[in-house]
C-alpha cells in the first residue's frame, strides 16, 4: 500500500476527529445555556456511542478534549506524527482548555448583588440632588437637563446587568448558534477537500505505477 493509500485508508478516522473540534465548541455552549446533549451536538459532529457517553459526564466539553488527546496520542505512539507536532499539538488542546476554562469563569462570575443595588441607591441619590445643584443657573432648565442624565446614568447601569451573562438566546447575546454552524461548516469544508486532494493523489500514484 502507497502512502496516498494510507493517508484515504485513515481519512475516515481523521475527519471524526477533526469533527470533535466542531463538537468542543458546541459542547461549550451546552452548559453556557444550561442545556444537555441537544440535537445540534448529535447531528452535527457526534457518533451515538461518544453522544451516549456525554450524557453521564459533568463536564462535556472536557470529555471531548480527552478524546482529541487520546487520537494524538495514539497517532504519535503509531508514529503518524514526530514529537514536535505533538508537543505543538497538544500546546493547541491546552488553549482549547482555557478557553473553557475563561467562559466558566465568566458565568460563574456574575456582578454581586450587593453592589448592584448600592449602585442604583446612589444613582437614585445622585439624581435627586442634582436638580437642587442646577436649578440656580438653569431654572425651568433643570428638569429635562436631570432627565436625560439620568437616563444615561441609569441606561448604563442596564447596560452593565444586561451584558453581565452574554450567553444566551437574548437578542444582546453571543449568536452562539451561528458561530458553532459557521465553525462545523468551515471543518467540513476542509475535510472534503482534503479527501479529494488525497483521491487525486491516490489515482495519479496508480497511474504511474502502471505506467512503469
């Protein structure tokens, strides 16, 4: 068997992996959005044995960095690929890995309420002392000048709750959706034009070896 024979002979394994990176981000969202292993997870880039072993793990998008992990490891112990690109590779999971890491921290991290509502007692405050400030110089003035700051004041402080968690179905939200069918189409994409690069290298091999 030639090496373009090989490398089409393995290109079914690669691509199911090369999936599980499409599938690390969706799975990402899953627990972003409090949601479980969804139709999107299934349909796009999951076999039923990996979907089935996502149900009974608490950490989804882990699971699948194990997987990813695992296929390096055994392409470097078959020596499909040398110690640099492992080690490259793997620098590349770890990314991966804190990107996880960084999102959790986001949500986990929500503004205290405490502090939320000690804003809005002094935005209130602020406010109601202010017309008693400028009511010398601008009179009659003074009431639309203190309501448009206050509605800037207290359109900011919205603002701030509104972007507080940016995951979501909300119309502010990340269109988390869309990013994740974007990144699985973009990998597809690749894999199919990679297994055509390999099929025409696979036939132009044949052909000079009948030639010969």
């Amino acid at each position: 068997m030639t090496t373009s024979e090989k490398t089409l002979a393995y290109r079914p394994e690669k691509a199911a992996y090369l999936r599980l990176l499409s599938a690390f981000f969706i799975a990402i969202q899953q627990p972003l959005i409090y949601a479980g292993v969804d139709d999107g997870l299934k349909k796009y880039v999951l076999s039923p044995e990996q979907c089935s072993g996502l149900q009974y793990v608490t950490n989804m998008p882990l699971k699948v960095t194990q997987w990813i992990g695992g296929y390096l490891t055994k392409q470097y112990t078959q020596k499909h690929i040398d110690s640099i690109q492992f080690a490259s590779l793997n620098r590349l999971l770890d990314q991966l890995v804190e990107c996880l890491s960084r999102c959790e921290r986001i949500l986990s991290a929500p503004m205290p309420k405490a502090y939320s509502i000690h804003l809005r007692h002094l935005l209130l405050l602020y406010c109601l002392a202010l017309p008693f400030q400028m009511v010398k110089d601008l009179q009659w003035w003074t009431i639309p000048v203190v309501g448009v700051v206050a509605f800037g004041l207290f359109g900011i402080e919205a603002i701030g709750l509104e972007i507080e968690n940016p995951f979501g179905y909300d119309a502010n939200d990340i269109p988390l959706d869309r990013l994740c069918k974007k990144l699985h189409n973009d990998t597809e994409e690749l894999i199919a034009g990679g297994t055509k690069q390999d099929s025409i290298e696979t036939s132009t091999g044949k052909t000079h070896i009948q030639s010969g």
